[in-house]
C-alpha cells in the first residue's frame, strides 16, 4: 500500500522550488489558457470549491503533456461583503482578516497538488489591482459609458447595499436571501447597454463552445424584443402613456391597460388616493421581473382611463406589481385574449375580454378558458379583419406612425450596470465632487484612490467613507478649491470583469498590461465556473472585454473561447455550505487518502456539469484502484529494466512514447489485444479530456486498462511495461503525484518530460466487424468478416454458412449480391 504523506509534500516541494508550472513568454510553443473562476478568500476550501480547481488541474496538466505552453494563474477575488462583516464581528481589518484568509487557502491548494502559475498571483483588494479598476473608470467616464443619475434602486436591508437587477433573484438578494426593497439614491452606472447588441451577436463565436444553457440564460436576459412604441392618451390629463408591445398586431383587443407602481403616474396618482398609496407602498418592493412571475396577480384600479389610439376606445388603467419598471417602459396594454398573464388578471377582477385573431380554418370557441397565443387571421379590428395578424402588426405600426403615435423599435431588458455600493471593503470610485466644476474625476497620476485603514465599519447602511474625514475633505483637481470625495465603492464585479487580463502581466506599475502580454495569451483558451454566473460575472466580463478591445488594449471579440460550468457538490442531496454545517473539509480527506485520490475519486464521481453527491465509499473505490496500480508499479521493478528501454527512455526524456505494432515483434494474440486495449484507451481519455469533457468517462476507461492488465497472462512483458507506462502517463493529470513518484521509480529518474502518448490508427481499428445480411430489404442476420475482407465469394461462403441467414436462402436463386465491404450486404432473391 502507497504512503501518500510520503509521496505527496516531496513532489510537491520539487515542483514549488523548480517553478515547474510558471509560464514561459519566450517559448515557441503554442499557448493554452486554463482559468478557474478564481476564489473569494473565505478562510477555508471546501469540497465544492475543490472539484472546481482539479477539474483546470486537469486540464492544464493534459495540454502540458500534448505540448502546449500553460498559462495556468491564481489569484484572490478579495474585496466583498463578508471581509466587513468579520471585521464587525470580530474587531478586526478587513485587509488584515482577507491576507490570513489568502495565505490559509493558499496552502490548500498547494497540497492539492494544483499547478498553477504563482508567479502570475494576484488579489483585488491589494492598490497594486484596484487603481486599474479606477483608471478604466475614467475611461468610461471620458467616453461617457460611466455615469451619475438618482435612481430607484434595489435595496438589501441585511446586506445594508444596493444590488444591480443581476443580483436580484426572484424578488431576494443573490448573496443572503432577503427581500429586496427598493429606494430612491444617487448612484454610479456603467453604461453596459451600449454594447447589448454587441453582446448577443457574441454568441455566435461562442455556440459551439460554450453551454447551451449559459447562452440561452444569457440570450434571455439581454432581452432583444422588436415591437412598437405606442402611445396612449390619459383622458384626465391629456399626457401621453407610453407602452411598448411586441404585439401591435393586437392593439383592438386592448382591453385595459397597467402600470407599475413604480410608474411616475403611479406616485401622481398616489399623492391625492390613500388606498392607491397605501397599495404602491405595500407592493414596491423590486424593480425585476423575477417577483412578477413568481408571486400571484394583485392590483387597484387608478380611476384614471387611457384613450387606445387604434380604436379610440377608454381603457380602465390599473397599477399592479406584475408590471416592473425594468422592462419596457413600466406601462402595458393588456389584451386578455391573447396573453396569458393578462387572461389570468382579466379573469379575477371581472375585465373585458376581446379576441382579435382566430386561427386561420376554424373559429374561437365563443368563451375562452386560455388566452389564444398563436398565429392566425385577425377578427373585430376594422379593415384588418381577415388579414394575416403578422403582417398587420407592421401595417398598424405604420398607419399609427403617420400620426405620430407609435414607432417601430427595438427594445432591450438588458439595463445599464449599477456598481455603486455603500459599503467600505471596495474600489473606490475615483471622482470628486466640487461646488464649482461638479463631478471630476480624480487625476490618473493620483490613482490610486486608497481605501483608509481607520475606517469605522458599522453595517449601518451609510458607506463607512462617508464619516472619515481625511478622506472625504479634499481639494478639487479642476480648481483646486475645497471638495468632497465619493464615498461610495464600485460592485466587486467590477474586480472580476478583468482580472483574466492582468493575469497577464500582474506586476505591471505603468498600466494594467501591456498589449504583447495580451497578444500572447489573450483569450482565454478554456473557463471553468459556476453556471450562477450566468447573468452576472460572465455578460460583465465579454462587455469590458469589448471595451478594453476598443480602447485598443486586446485584439479578440470575446473574453473566453471554450466554457466549462461544474455543478455543485451536495451532502445527503444538499448543496455544501458553511450556514449548513455540512460541509467536507479536504484537509481531512488529504490526511487519510491523500490529495490524488481525493482529486479522483472528484473526476470519477459524475460527468462535471452534473451535481455531485459526496460519498465516501466512492472515495475507497478510488484508493482501492491507486493501490492496484502501486503494486503492478511493484511487479514492473522486479523485472529487467531493460525489456523496454526505448520506451522508457522516451518517457523520461519527453520524447514521444508511440504505440504502433512493429513488425520485428511477432507479437502473439495476447500481446496484440493489451496493445489494441491500451491504445483505445489512450485514444478515449484524448477525446474525453479534450472534446467530450467527461472526466468520468477517461477514468473509467482507465480502470477497464487497469482489468485488463490484471488478467494479462504475461505481465512483465513489452506490451505490459508499455501499457502501465503509458497508464502512468494519461492518469498524471488526475493524480499528478503518485504518477510522477511511480514514473521515477519504475524509469529510475526523476523527470518530467513525460509526454502525452500517440498512437498508430491501425490499433484502434477492428480486425472483423459486424456485416448486417439484408436479404429481400429485410435484416436476416448478422456475419463476422475480417474488416479488410473484399472477396464477394468469401462473404457469400460466410453469410451460407450462418444459420439464420441460410434458412432464407435454402431453396431459392439469387438474382443479386451486393457487398459494401465493411458496411452491409443486400441479397435479392427469386423467393419471397
């Protein structure tokens, strides 16, 4: 049995002291970028945080082996709420509290066995990373994309910050699950809207490499809807209530129309109605669309009516909560018979309904249970009565156009970025605000804008800045005159949006990186992450990636090539956290099986984009497959060492270590199967690695290897040695340390110019095949021939001699035979 604390902390102090995994600028191999969403310094690593960095573990040690320079870097996404409430709690920095928390974790991950670049180590809450975040802030406040405006905004009362639309989930904080409010503020945007149709013809280079389900997600929030500003005119007032539809094509079927509470007609309406106010105050809660579709239909009828520009006809405008101010423009017209959400309002307040379209060969049903949604013939709308309702929606449009009430548009749910946060433990946001100039921006030779160590952080909802008055008293860098410092800080999205390209020159004082560093190893060749960041951290990222692109500093479109997202780790089928108490610690699991089967035992478990339930028998398993591997290991140095120098030698050396059938072997037919099962192996863990992305797969296959090495009658011979070294090989990404200490013993060195193995395409090809017999168009049978078999006289024999088949052909003549070799054989015969 193999001693991991033996084996593990020796290689891995070989590899720390040799700087075995640090990228090299100068070399003429192609690159390869592996990144793993890198870590929020929390203090420990637990299991589910683990499968994420062994899965780029794995990668980045198999594109080394196929002779790729790795980039493979780390680093610390550091700034972040929990770094204040531990300050609160525990009386102690934030700074202080993050860099302990860093240098635990990194510890971690270094007895995981995990080959990073540290040389490439980053942390965003270090001034060295954040006057970057400051310096691209005034860029975009140069080119307008940065902006200041008063805002109704998400408000998490537990978390004491504003949250932007992304961190809102059905109605809650993303972070802590509280209700979200909302609130009237002064804020900081990101103008991320300009780039919205930017963001959705990105997918196009993305289809084929990232999930389908991240690009629907993302497709869905960017929100592209085409349809018509139409306004309507309130009756009291005269003013126009603008709504946007994506179906003007219904327009006579308007039949009442909403507004959110939060519309401005809403507070008008409010300020002279108790019940009405009282309404907007008890359902203003959220500005997203989430809460709307998951809470039931409520409303309060305005008193007021709106004239509908198609027909003239008044319409009752309601207020209710299922209309939000974050898409459209917060006002809709509903039409009962044909949406559903307005059917189903319609329905309990005793509403109007009125069918515009019937399908196109039969008609409606005199009462409707469900609001008609399809395509069809247009009913009870004037002239357009019995045209078809798509055409009619550009029609209407135009027609309302020419009076200057509607517009064809294109309309977006996608809303500017909000990265104001009243909290401390942030980037500063570089402005200053002064009673003569207004709003400048903090002069770049004065970047950066350092976050005070003194800070009083209370959790009290007002930024900790805002009572520090050596940092908020300061001189105007316009006019020199007094002046007052924002005291908000940016959202640490913005900490995450661009860390992939100071990776690539982190140490760089003169700018976040230098355009060759970017041209070197920009974009990212494979992501690894949480699919949660959906909507959030990897639509930011492509939009700044954009932005850095057209200031000049990247060349490419898009951030990352190819995305992998993992799924969870779960306990007893609930997802590992610390509120839970359930989590795994793999400190404990290194202690007793060691880093390599835990690492594994993780690949092993479920293909990676499926949740993982922890098990520890299936972590046994794992131990128990290590071992049979040690002790063939064991068998391999008993024997003469050089029974397979050639192939040795190339392992040690990095040369090529190629299986191909050499005819000076006269390999037996033993020998030649345990080739053909090593080289399908090493073919099948290529493809699962690096195509399928199926890590499970690659180690199963490994194992069967493993069977069949167990039952070779010859171990010790040349197609055994090659096959345990070619194991050796292909499971080192999976568990780099006991391969690297097995490859050692059993070549008698210590190198680590193993390469990837090749092999000959003639041992992945079958000797016979399976030919199906059609004989009359019907299947009859099946018959084995030799893959190169050509002879239609020997296939015949064969196919006589096969008891199915010739029961069809006892008795009969055949008229005509025909062989694709490999493939099949059609019989036509004179019987039936």
């Amino acid at each position: 049995m193999y001693n991991p604390a033996d084996i593990e902390p020796k290689h891995q102090k070989i590899w720390r002291d040799k700087k075995a995994f640090a990228f090299n600028p100068a070399s003429k191999k192609p690159k390869y970028y592996i990144l793993v969403m890198f870590p929020y310094p929390s203090g420990r690593i637990h299991i589910g945080h683990v499968r994420n960095y062994v899965i780029g573990d794995v990668f980045a040690r198999y594109f080394r082996l196929k002779g790729y320079e790795v980039f493979h870097p780390i680093g610390w996404d550091s700034f972040g709420l929990p770094a204040e409430n531990a300050a609160i709690k525990n009386k102690i920095p934030p700074g202080k509290w993050t860099e302990s928390n860093i240098g635990h974790m990194k510890s971690q991950l270094s007895r995981l066995g995990i080959s990073y670049d540290w040389n490439s180590e980053l942390a965003t809450s270090r001034s060295e990373y954040y006057r970057w975040n400051q310096w691209f802030f005034l860029k975009m406040l140069e080119r307008g994309l940065a902006y200041r405006k008063k805002s109704a905004v998400n408000w998490c009362p537990k978390c004491a910050t504003v949250l932007a639309n992304e961190q809102v989930v059905s109605g809650e904080c993303w972070r802590c699950s509280s209700v979200v409010e909302t609130k009237e503020l002064e804020q900081w945007f990101i103008r991320i809207t300009d780039y919205a149709g930017e963001l959705l013809e990105g997918h196009r280079l993305l289809e084929k490499n990232w999930p389908d389900e991240v690009l629907a997600m993302q497709k869905n929030w960017l929100g592209r809807s085409e349809g018509a500003e139409v306004d309507f005119t309130v009756e009291a007032t005269g003013e126009a209530l603008r709504i946007f539809t994506t179906r003007p094509d219904t327009l006579f079927g308007a039949t009442f129309m909403v507004i959110a509470p939060a519309h401005p007609l809403s507070a008008k309406i409010a300020g002279t109605n108790k019940d009405i106010a009282e309404y907007i105050s008890t359902h203003t809660r959220t500005t997203t669309r989430e809460q709307s579709a998951t809470t039931g239909k409520t409303g309060v009828f305005s008193g007021l009516y709106a004239v509908n520009p198609a027909n003239g006809k008044k319409l009752p405008v309601w207020i209710s909560d299922y209309v939000t101010m974050d898409y459209g423009t917060g006002a809709i017209m509903c039409v009962p018979a044909h949406d559903q959400r307005d059917f189903d309002f319609a329905k309990k307040f005793a509403l109007q309904i009125i069918p515009v379209i019937k399908p196109k060969d039969k008609p409606l049903p005199e009462t409707l249970d469900a609001a008609y949604e399809a395509e069809g013939a247009m009913i009870n709308s004037g002239k357009y009565d019995g045209a078809d309702n798509v055409e009619c929606a550009r029609l209407i449009t135009e027609e309302l156009g020419k009076k200057n009430l509607a517009k064809a548009v294109v309309h977006w749910r996608l809303k500017d970025w909000l990265i104001s946060r009243q909290r401390y433990w942030g980037t500063p946001i570089p402005v200053v605000y002064c009673p003569e100039c207004g709003i400048k921006g903090v002069r770049e030779e004065d970047l950066p804008v350092k976050l005070p160590d003194d800070a009083a952080i209370t959790g009290s909802g007002e930024s900790p800045l805002a009572s520090h008055k050596s940092f908020t008293d300061v001189k105007c860098p316009g006019c020199g005159g007094p002046a007052k410092r924002e005291t908000d800080t940016m959202d640490t999205f913005v900490d995450s949006s661009w860390y992939y390209a100071r990776y690539c020159d982190p140490k760089n004082a003169a700018e976040p990186f230098t355009k060759s560093a970017a041209a070197r190893l920009l974009p990212v060749d494979q992501y690894v992450g949480g699919i949660e960041h959906a909507c959030m951290h990897l639509i930011y990222s492509r939009f700044w990636h954009k932005f850095m692109r057209d200031m000049g500093l990247v060349s490419s479109d898009e951030p990352f090539l190819r995305l992998l997202t993992q799924g969870m780790v779960t306990l007893a089928g609930e997802t590992m956290s610390k509120s839970r108490g359930n989590i795994v610690e793999p400190d404990e699991i290194i202690q007793k099986y060691g880093a390599d089967a835990l690492r594994l035992f993780i690949m092993f478990a479920a293909p990676p984009e499926h949740r993982l339930d922890w098990s520890d028998s299936g972590l046994e398993g794992v131990w128990r497959f290590l071992n049979r591997i040690y002790r063939l290991v064991e068998k391999y140095k008993q024997g003469p060492m050089q029974i397979n120098t050639a192939a040795s030698a190339a392992v040690g050396t990095g040369r090529d270590l190629s299986l191909h059938t050499d005819p000076a072997d006269d390999l037996d037919e033993q020998a030649l199967c345990l080739k053909k099962i090593t080289a399908r192996t090493i073919a099948k863990v290529s493809r699962d690695i690096d195509v399928e992305k199926q890590f499970n797969t690659a180690v199963s296959s490994m194992m069967e290897l493993l069977n069949a090495m167990t039952a070779y009658p010859a171990a010790g011979d040349k197609a055994w040695r090659g096959a345990l070294e070619s194991l050796l090989i292909i499971l080192s990404p999976f568990a780099p340390h006991f391969c690297r200490e097995a490859l050692d013993d059993i070549l008698a060195k210590n190198d680590d110019g193993a390469i990837w193995p090749t092999v000959d395409e003639k041992l992945l090809s079958d000797d016979e095949v399976d030919i199906p017999v059609q004989i009359n168009g019907r299947l009859r049978g099946r018959v084995r021939l030799a893959s190169t078999e050509d002879s239609p006289d020997k296939t015949l024999q064969k196919i006589k001699a096969d008891e199915a088949c010739a029961r069809h052909l006892s008795g009969v003549n055949i008229k005509k035979f025909i062989y694709v070799p490999g493939k099949i054989v059609n019989i036509v015969t004179d019987g039936k």
